[in-house]
C-alpha cells in the first residue's frame, strides 16, 4: 500500500463533473481515459504516467456519485489519489474500485505540481521527497484497506467463500 511518483496538484471543489465531462461518460474508457481533468490541466491526459499521484484540495470528487468518475481517474494508471477532503461517496468509490485514496489535511499546502511524493495508505503517511515534508493522517478503516487489497469490493466478495450461495 505504498507508492511513489510525481504530483499532479488539483483545487478544492472539483466535482466529478469536471473528472470527467457528461459528455463522455458513454464512451469507451479508452477515449474517456482521454479527457480526465482536462480543462483544469490540459496536459494531465496527455502527459499522466503510470504510478504519478493526484492531490488535491477540499471535498475533491463532489457533486454527482458517479462511479466512472473513479474508473477514469483509475485508468490513467495513476498509483493513488490524495486530498485534503474527499466527497464521501467519492471516497467510498476509491476503495470499491481498487483505487487507493488518502485523505491528508492540508496536503496541497505541501507540494508543487511535478514533486515526487511517496504515500502509504495503510499508516496514513504522506511525504514530500522533494521538499522533505511529511504529516500523517488517520489510515482508511481496516475493511476499507481489505477491499484495496483484494482489489476492489467485486473481488473483496468474490474471495468470500459461500458469500453467493
């Protein structure tokens, strides 16, 4: 549950609206994948690498509870989501799907875009390797870490012996 890789650093307040754009939400992941965060950083889409981390501000995923909203974030491979305070069914989304997500007061206020981060979801720390920050928050509840490491809550039941009978 621990991962390394650059920042990319979003506002408060953005719903899932502007994750994704209503206006793709019936395409195929593979074009969706292609307008993530778009108009709050064009080159995000085009540029996110695998294991690369997104942080942002206040009730981060707000607004609708889409799930496609998770899924895309999910699908640009980054290795997690950090903010200062997520919607709670955003959040909640996170950890269905597999994406591991933290929430850590204050985070943007330690990091610039581009720094590399390290995050360690199951004992909260977050450290900023390039400025040499660090603050630890309250990990997910232990239920919540088993649906990340099963891979998400399908898989979570899946694993469950007789849960389906």
């Amino acid at each position: 549950m621990k991962f390394t890789g650059r920042c990319w650093k979003f506002g408060d307040n953005i719903p899932t609206d502007r994750l994704v754009k209503s206006k793709y939400v019936l395409e195929p992941m593979e074009e969706i994948v292609k307008h993530v965060l778009e108009d709050l950083n064009p080159e995000f889409p085009r540029s996110v690498q695998p294991g690369d981390i997104v942080i942002a501000g206040r009730h981060f995923g707000q607004s609708s509870g889409r799930a496609i909203a998770t899924k895309a974030l999910q699908a640009t491979g980054i290795g997690c989501v950090v903010a200062d305070t997520f919607a709670r069914t955003f959040y909640r989304n996170c950890f269905e799907i597999g994406l591991p997500a933290l929430a850590v007061d204050g985070v943007t206020g330690l990091v610039s875009d581009g720094d590399e981060v390290s995050v360690d979801i199951s004992s909260g720390e977050f450290r900023n390797l390039t400025t040499g920050a660090v603050r630890t928050s309250p990990a997910a509840p232990d239920f919540l870490l088993q649906m990340l490491e099963a891979g998400g809550l399908i898989k979570l039941a899946a694993a469950q012996p007789g849960l389906f009978e």
